[in-house]
C-alpha cells in the first residue's frame, strides 16, 4: 500500500469503526495539531500553577489541556472528561454518553525547556464513568512531538502511526506495529539509589544480557522508542520511597497497557496486566513493566519473589 497517500481519517473510516468513536479519535488529532502549533511557538513560560498531582505547570500544559477539554467535551456522546491538569473529571451531562476519555495534555513537560520530545496521550472508555477497570478502554493513542509530529492509535484493531505533513495532515507512516518477544533496549525508571533489591536484580540481568540503556525522561518518546523498535521493556518500578511509583493509571499506563497488548506485547505492574488493575481514585499512581513479552514476563518473575 502506498501509505503516502492514506489520511488518518480515511483509515479510521476504512476500518469500520463506531462513526462517533471515529470522530472522536479525529478530533484528538486535531487537538495535537494545535498543541503541535503551540509547542513550536517556544512557549517555554512557567503558569505559577501547580497540577493535582502537585507539579508546576507550564502555560503550554494548561493551553494543551483547554484544547483537548474544548475538542473532546464538544462531542455530545462523551460522558466525562478527566486530565492530570486538572483535580476533577469534567461531568459533561450530555444526554446520550457513550464514551469517556482520559487524558495526560503534554507528559515530559520538564523536557521542553531542553529541546527534548514530549507528547499527549489519550484513553477512551466505553463507560459513562471512568472509575472503573482498564478493560473498558476501546481506544488509545498518542501524539509524540518530536523531529516529527506523529500519531500512533490504537482502536482495537492493531497499533497504526502517522506523520503529521507539511500541508497539516497526519498521513499513514506504518500499520500493525508489533512487538517481538523479546527486544535490545530497556528503560529502568526512577533513581537507582530508591530501587528496590527485586528492581535491581532484573535491571542487572538485562545489563547482564546486554540490553542498551535508552531513557529520556519522557514516557512517551521512551515507549514509542521501543515499540518503533519491535522491542525492549519500559519500567518506571515501586520505589523504596515511593511503592506505588510516579507513573499514572488512568491517564498514562492504560492507554500505553493497550497500545502495546494491540501490537502482541504486554504490561504489568509487576503482579498484575495494568489494564485489570482497578482504579479507586482518577490520580492513582502504579508500577509498570510494559514491552515486549519475554522481558515482562521475567520482571514478573523478580517482582513476584
Ligand atoms: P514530567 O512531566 O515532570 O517531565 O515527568 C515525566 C514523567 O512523568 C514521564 O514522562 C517519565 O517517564 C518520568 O516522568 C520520568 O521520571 P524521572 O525523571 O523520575 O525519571
């Protein structure tokens, strides 16, 4: 197939999806172009805010997270709205919900001041309410703003990346992404002082093995590395100070949970498939190993002692 040639709306369409789960992915996409816009507007400047997660806030997360609430809430079939800019969900009160959607606006923001890549990631939920199992999620995707925009989604059927053009359209760049069992790249996570023991075992035998150090600091670019790699394993582990670790359920580990099961890989939190973990409260923080099966499997096996 000559992908050149493939918009993204084309393909949601070819792929005979809900119309109003198509739209919705639409219009993320539309969103990411704006925050694209505004990313290369260097807009560098802190909003002497502080998140619910108690992390200050530059002006472009806060931008990035009124884009996303005006695109997706404007949709009459999306029940709520939730976003680690913001303390609460968005209730929206349409009348015929169907979907709910989380959403992490600009993670790795702290890297925009050194020219580093970052990226928004996105949940959709076939549910009226988000507090609920990971198994609800029917679509995921993320938009790396990096030398390339890019966009990779997820709605149930294979993982698919495109490039945002020249002329503002994201064009198909690769179908079915898949991970292999096993890959040559590993992400550890968190300072090596705070790991625990069953954490630094695993990450030595990696080393051991001969895997490659690859870590930016950016949840999004260090996946996307390792799922454009067909391979490797992500960690951001439970820390002696922090067990729960710095990584978030709703907004970032289920959707990425998903994206990488659609393309044959795997994630837990050391016990548990991240997406059959419940979640209590919409900021709840976990563990992950996520990436190819054979590096998940043998975290397990260190984590699980
Ligand atoms: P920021 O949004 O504060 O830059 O944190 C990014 C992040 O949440 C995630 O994108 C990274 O994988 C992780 O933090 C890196 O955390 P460490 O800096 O502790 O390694």
């Amino acid at each position: 197939m000559d992908h050149k040639s493939v918009l993204l709306r084309k393909y949601l369409y070819d792929e005979g999806i809900d119309p109003d789960l198509r739209r919705l992915i639409h219009m993320v996409s539309v969103a990411g172009k704006y925050i694209s816009a505004q990313l290369k507007a260097a807009n560098r400047k802190m909003s002497g805010t502080q998140n619910a997660s108690e992390e200050h806030q530059l002006e472009i997360d806060k931008k990035a997270d009124v884009i996303l609430q005006d695109m997706i809430t404007q949709l009459d079939y999306v029940a709520e709205y939730a976003s680690e800019e913001q303390e609460v969900v968005i209730k929206t009160k349409h009348p015929a919900p169907k979907y709910s959607v989380s959403v992490d606006p600009l993670d790795g923001s702290s890297l925009i001041d050194v020219n580093l890549a970052v990226g928004t990631i996105v949940g959709i939920h076939r549910c009226e309410k988000l507090i609920d199992s990971g198994r609800h999620i029917v679509a995921a995707l993320y938009i790396l703003y990096g030398p390339l925009t890019t966009l990779v989604y997820t709605s149930g059927k294979g993982v698919h990346e495109f490039v945002l053009n020249p002329e503002g359209e994201f064009v198909l760049s690769q179908t079915h992404l898949q991970m292999k069992p096993e890959g040559k790249i590993y992400s550890p996570g968190g300072l090596r002082t705070h790991w625990t023991s069953a954490h630094r075992q695993y990450i030595d035998d990696l080393i051991t093995t001969g895997y490659k150090l690859r870590y930016s600091g950016g949840l999004v670019p260090d996946f996307n590395q390792i799922l454009m790699k067909g391979g490797g394993m992500f960690a951001y582990p439970g820390l002696i100070n922090n067990p729960e670790g710095k990584l978030r359920l709703l907004f970032e580990l289920y959707p990425l949970a998903f994206i990488c099961e659609q393309a044959g890989g795997a994630a837990t939190d050391g016990v548990t498939p991240i997406l059959d973990l419940k979640l209590a409260e919409i900021h709840q923080r976990a563990p992950i190993y996520i990436g190819s099966t054979t590096e998940v499997e043998k975290a397990k096996g260190y984590l699980s002692t």
